[in-house]
C-alpha cells in the first residue's frame, strides 16, 4: 500500500504523556510543502482519516491522525500490510503495547525500550536474505519512492535514481533485487547505505514502474522531468 511506504520513508508513529495523566497517540508524516505534496496527503486524509496542515511558516505540510479510533483503524491498516523497515515496525509494535495498556506507568517503563528489538530484527532480515516480500511490495516500494527516492539531473548526462537509509541494507537489497540492478549497494559508512543506479535501462525499468504504480506527490513533479532528461 503506497500509504504504508510513505509512513515507512517519511512518518513516525509518536506516543507521549499528558501530565503524567493519559497517553496521547499521534500518526505523521511531515514534507515539504508544495502543492503536490498537500494534495496527496489530502487524498491520504479523505481514506485514511487525519487532517493536514501547513506550517512552520509555510515551509512544511504534515498529516496527522491522533483520534484514538483513527489510530486503531490505521493499526488495522498495518496488520494487513506491514511495515517494511525495521524502525517503522518498533514503532508499531511500541504503539501496540500502549494501546493494550493504557496505563502511563506501563509507557514510562518501556519507552526507551521501543527499539531494543531493531538489531536483532536487521541481523535476522540480513541473514540469507530472510525476508519475505510481500505482495503489495510494488506500490508500498512507489510510496517509499516518494519519501526516499531520488531523480537526479547531471548537466554531462550522467543522470540517476538513488535511495538512501540507515541501517535497513536488507530493505535496499530487496528493492536493488526487485529491479534486477547489478551494482553493489555503498556504504559510506557504519549504518549508512546508499543504491545508486545509472544503467539507462534499470533506470527506464524504474520510470516504467513508477508509470505502472504512480508517485502521487512532488516526487512525480521529479519523475517527469527525469523522464525529459534521459529521452534526449
């Protein structure tokens, strides 16, 4: 689901206190604002649920869900179609266990434990490629294009896509599979990995599926002017 991969590039799942009094729960994605940017996250809040606003003086737009039921609604939404990257899915399993105990003792407790199990969860997806590839991979890897993805123009025609992250390698692998892409995947450094494809024909393989399963925000404003650049 193209929502699920957004969340996965660009959203968090945030839980706090209210004066010690009550949890509070709230679902975001945070971009820059422009036009397509809010449009698809109003497209997102007229399925989803949420609202969306623009701020830091008119730099940003956001999407929030913080209706407790909403919140429920969207864990259903996850359950059929999971979280793929190893933060997104602490922060899940983190929101469950505070929406099975309320209790602000019980988020106290565990907060600073949200992501003890995300080691453990990479070395298991790493080894022997251990990771299962759902079938709405194709327009979850479309939303995670959106937020992650990059469409660069170079004046000697030396033009790419690219996708960087922290920590995931298996997820970067999947996708380096998924478009059947030779180069090695870089690491620049400890946690940090970068694919980086130039092979005009992975990258109108790329561009064919971004067809098949659209970009719904700016990112699509990037596509077409890629897609201008690599016909020359």
């Amino acid at each position: 689901m193209f929502w699920v991969g957004l969340m996965d590039g660009n959203g968090n799942i945030q839980i706090n206190h209210f004066r010690k009094k009550s949890l509070q729960y709230r679902l975001i994605i945070k971009l820059n604002y422009n036009k397509l940017n809010y449009n698809m996250l109003i497209e997102i809040a007229k399925v989803i649920g949420g609202e969306v606003r623009i701020v830091n003086s008119n730099k940003e737009v956001i999407w929030t869900v913080d209706e407790k039921k909403k919140i429920f609604n969207c864990v259903e939404i996850f359950e059929k179609y999971s979280p793929l990257t190893s933060r997104l899915i602490c922060q899940l399993n983190f929101l469950k266990v505070c929406l099975k105990d309320t209790s602000v003792n019980n988020y106290l407790l565990n907060r600073n434990l949200k992501y003890s199990s995300k080691s453990n969860l990479i070395k298991n997806f790493n080894k022997n490629n251990n990771f299962i590839i759902p079938d709405y991979f194709p327009i979850w890897l479309s939303g995670f294009i959106e937020a992650k993805g990059c469409f660069l123009i170079r004046e000697n025609g030396n033009h790419s896509f690219s996708i960087k992250m922290n920590d995931d390698y298996y997820l970067l692998n999947i996708i380096k599979n998924f478009f059947s892409v030779s180069v090695k995947i870089k690491n620049p450094s400890k946690t940090f990995y970068l694919l980086e494809i130039y092979k005009k024909e992975t990258l109108n393989y790329i561009i064919s599926h971004c067809k098949l399963y659209p970009l719904l925000g700016n990112k699509s404003k990037s596509l077409d002017i890629f897609i201008k650049n690599i016909s020359k």
